[in-house]
C-alpha cells in the first residue's frame, strides 16, 4: 500500500456528506487503490493513455483540449472532456446523463475503441499477473481484480475529488472578509432576477444537474440528451456545467466551441445562437462593459486553487514501487 495518508483540502462547504469529508479507512484505501488506476496507462491497450491522461489536476481534471485525443492520437469523442470534482453531488454522469453511477462511469472510455479500447475483463487479467496491483486488491478488497473492484476503486477516488475552497467558499462560511467590490458587484448580478443565473447555476453548486438546449450546434449531429430519453424534446439540450473553476477548464461548452472566458459571457449576453429549441432563459441580458467584468470577476473567486494542486490528488511515486 502506498504510504501517504489520503486526506481532504480544508474545505468550508457545510453540505459535503460526512462519508466524504471523514473517510472510512476502507474508503481510503480504495481511494489511494483507485488513484494509482487512474494515473497509471496499462489501463490503455497498448499502455499509451491513462485515464488521467484526459483528466489532469491543473485543468480541474478536465484536459483543455477542445476534445480528447484516444488511442492512436484520434478524436476520442464529439465532446469536451468534463472536468471532475464535487460528482457526490450528481445524481447521473456524462454531459447527457447516460450513466446513472459512478461505478460505471471507468466502462465506457475503457470498451471505446477510439478512447482506451481495453474492456474490463482484459484489464482484470492483466492486474492479476501484476504482482503490485494483485497484492494491494487482495489487501483492499480480500479478492483479485476483477471489474467489481476495479470500477470501484476508480469510483472512490473520483468520489473524493472535492473543491469547496475557493474564495467564495471561504468568504460564505464567515472564514475571510468581504471580498472586493467588483466580486460582490458581480455576485449581486448572479443572483439577481434579471440575469436569472442562479435559475440553472444555483449555489453551492453552480448547477441544478439538468440538461437544457442553449442555442449551441456542434459540428456533425450530436442529439444530447435526446439518446438517453428517446425524446425528441430534449435534441441538443446537455447537463449543466458547475461554474467552478473555470480559470483552469477551458474551452468551455459540451463541444468545446467556446475558447475563453470572456467569450462565454459574450455567448449569453447576445442570447446565444438562434434555434428553435433553445431555452427561453438564453435571451439578451444587455450587460454593460462594466457589468461584464464584474460577472467574470465573481466566476473567478469560485476557483479553487487548492484543489488544483492538492497532492493527494495527484501521482504519487509511492503509488508504484519498483
């Protein structure tokens, strides 16, 4: 077992579930198995790409790519890579939902041909015959490898991958002071009922974990959450994302069409593009130049940069001895 003890960054969200912030032994012990998984490439077929690969800490566990690169250096998919952090607050995973547990989330890029095209069952033989891997699971889980375990191990440490320790993480919970006027003047215009952001972003965690169309068309067809439903209804509309750490996520959108920050708040406040199946809530909001800065400046004290630099988030020597 990797040495290290696993904790949290010091959080100040007050609705974190306590499995989350005091980590059973147990959990720990899958979330350490789970972290040398997810950063180590014989995930992969040929041992190219890990799943870290396209998740990496800097990027809030996103990859700033305007889509992934899978195996062979080809497009992995249609859509952006989402970062990861805060996911015991989803109720389904993907951009469009597909998933309904965490627990599956490791099953689609590892059976995707053009992602890691390395199904479980042949990741299971291969921890076997991997004398590291096959002593920490029989350590952690009383039994081989086995796709159970594996997808487990991989769900717990992404489970743990926790940002509540942003500036207006610490200012709501009375640790700071106030923090300047621009970022409370950009606060007020987020809560207010003329921007109605809180309507689909609403605090603490910046999404309602919904899916919306918002006037964005990819290139190719993509239906969203339409292939999930079955549903006409719901063509092109894609989750919410979390307003958190966006300094560290673009490009932004399910396709990554939108490259800066800046151009995000041009994007609504035009009132997006023209479809008949856009939201009601994307229409103009006629920001001024000033109101633009201020919005930008409140996204930006939700940024985290402890979580982005957590070591025990990251790839730890320890987590592969010789």
């Amino acid at each position: 077992m990797p040495k290290n003890e696993y904790s949290l960054p010091e959080n100040y969200g007050k609705t974190i579930p306590d499995s989350i912030v005091n980590l059973s032994n147990q959990a720990k012990a899958e979330v350490l198995l789970g972290r040398s998984l997810f950063y180590d490439p014989i995930v992969s077929r040929d041992s190219s790409l890990s799943c870290g690969s396209c998740h990496f800490a800097g990027a809030a566990f996103g990859d700033n790519l305007q889509r992934s690169l899978g195996i062979n250096g080809q497009p992995a998919s249609v859509r952006n890579t989402p970062p990861l952090f805060n996911l015991f607050w989803r109720s389904s995973f993907f951009r469009d939902g597909g998933i309904p547990r965490l627990e599956q989330v490791a099953l689609a890029p590892m059976q995707n041909h053009k992602e890691l095209d390395l199904p479980l069952e042949k990741l299971s033989l291969r921890l076997r015959v991997n004398t590291n891997y096959a002593q920490r699971f029989e350590q952690v889980y009383g039994q081989s490898p086995d796709p159970y375990t594996i997808t487990r191990a991989l769900a717990w440490f992404q489970r743990s991958l926790v940002s509540l320790s942003s500036p207006f993480d610490v200012w709501q919970a009375g640790v700071s002071g106030e923090p300047s006027d621009t970022v409370l003047a950009g606060w007020r215009l987020f809560q207010g009922d003329r921007l109605a952001c809180k309507s689909c972003h609403p605090a603490p965690a910046f999404s309602d974990d919904n899916f919306y169309h918002i006037g964005i068309e990819s290139e190719g067809v993509d239906t969203g959450r339409a292939q999930i439903s079955y549903d006409w209804a719901d063509f092109g509309k894609f989750r919410t994302p979390s307003l958190r750490n966006l300094s560290y996520s673009a490009p932004y959108m399910h396709d990554g069409s939108i490259a800066t920050l800046e151009d995000v708040v041009a994007y609504f406040d035009r009132g997006g593009n023209a479809h008949s199946l856009k939201h009601p809530l994307i229409r103009p909001l006629k920001l001024s130049e000033l109101e633009k800065v201020q919005l930008i400046a409140f996204l930006k004290a939700l940024d985290d940069p402890a979580f982005i630099s957590w070591p025990a988030y990251q790839v730890q020597a320890s987590d592969y001895p010789d």
